[in-house]
C-alpha cells in the first residue's frame, strides 16, 4: 500500500502525463493492483529503487513544482525580453524597416502558441503573423507558406520544424532560432529555408 500510494502521488506531479481517466481513477487502480502491479508502475515512473528514494524523489519534485510555478507566476521571460527587442528594433531587419518578412523557428508547439499570441499583442494585428505546426495538414501548411510569402501584410511566420524542410522561405530576410533543436543538422536546415538560390539579404 505505501508503494501504491507513494506511486499515486508520483503520478499527480505529473499534470501532462497522459492517462485516461482521472487522477482519482488511477488511485482506485492502484488500490486494487497488487504490489508487484504496483512497483511495476512506480519502475516505469522513477529512477528510484526503494519506498524511501521515491518519497525523497517526490519531495524533490515537489521543490521543482513550486519554484516553476514561482518562475510562471512571476511572467519574466528573458527570452521573450530579447525577442521583443529585435521586433521593436528597425535596424535588425534588412532594409531598416518592419515590412520585411521574418522567420521565428521554436521546438515545440505550446512555445508556438506562447509567441503567437505574443507576437500578435506586440505588434497589435493577428494578421501580421502566420504559423505552421505539424498539426496542419498539407495543404493548409502550404496555404500559410503562401500566404506568408505573397501578403504584405503577414509579416512573421512561426514554426516548429515542421518547416524546417520542403518550405521556400527565401522571402525572410531574418531567422530566429527562440529555442535550439538538440541536432545540429535540424539548425542547418531552418538555415536552409530563407538561405535559397536568389536570396540576397
């Protein structure tokens, strides 16, 4: 039982684990699991090989939870900070002026929908941004690839790597890696999007 309950308190830090039903389902489960059923999943969860290393390893993320949602809370993002300064800053584009067109690359599709929304509130219209993610299918990418080389209007594109291949983006005059792939090779091919034949900026 304290296996089980050590496991299920495990389990509820953490919110982005994908199970189906409740948090509360899953402790009914583990309640009527055996104990070798129930150190299974705690094997699966944690590094930790005994009752007492997983209370110290929940105590330690329990340490981690608060000081992120002390970080969250406190709505400091240096990264967005920087962002903002080459957005707000002329000089940074090619012809010293907002109207040429920028491409912002990000790891995963929650920073996508961060800077989205960043981005528009920024520079106050929804239009002047266009994103392609994984989860657009191909045609609707293809629309937005359109879209953001041929309106004058759709100034920033931000992508997860899901553009990071295929896509002629030579109309960017700038890219802004928000976030480092872990391969270096993915980094070489957002280059190779606005690095085309015929790009002179």
């Amino acid at each position: 039982r304290r296996v089980a309950g050590a496991a299920a308190e495990y389990a509820t830090l953490q919110p982005d684990l994908k199970v189906s039903g409740t948090i509360e389902d899953l402790e009914d489960d583990l309640d009527e699991e055996t104990e070798s059923e129930a150190q299974d999943i705690v094997d699966f969860a944690s590094a930790s090989t005994t009752v007492d290393e997983l209370e110290k390893e929940i105590l330690s993320l329990r340490r981690l939870a608060g000081l992120a949602e002390r970080v969250r809370a406190s709505h400091v993002d240096k990264k967005w900070e920087k962002l903002s300064e080459v957005l707000n800053d002329p000089s940074a584009f090619a012809n010293g002026r907002l109207g040429d067109k920028l491409v912002i690359f990000t790891e995963h599709r929650d920073t996508l929908n961060y800077l989205v929304e960043r981005v528009q509130g920024l520079l106050g219209r929804s239009e002047a941004v266009v994103a392609i993610h994984g989860a657009l299918g191909r045609e609707e990418r293809r629309k937005a690839e359109v879209r953001f080389i041929n309106e004058p209007d759709a100034l920033i594109l931000i992508a997860t790597d899901a553009a990071g291949e295929g896509v002629n983006l030579q109309r960017a005059h700038l890219m802004v890696n928000y976030d480092l792939p872990w391969n270096p090779n993915r980094i070489e091919q957002r280059f190779g999007r606005i690095h085309r034949i015929g790009q002179t900026e």
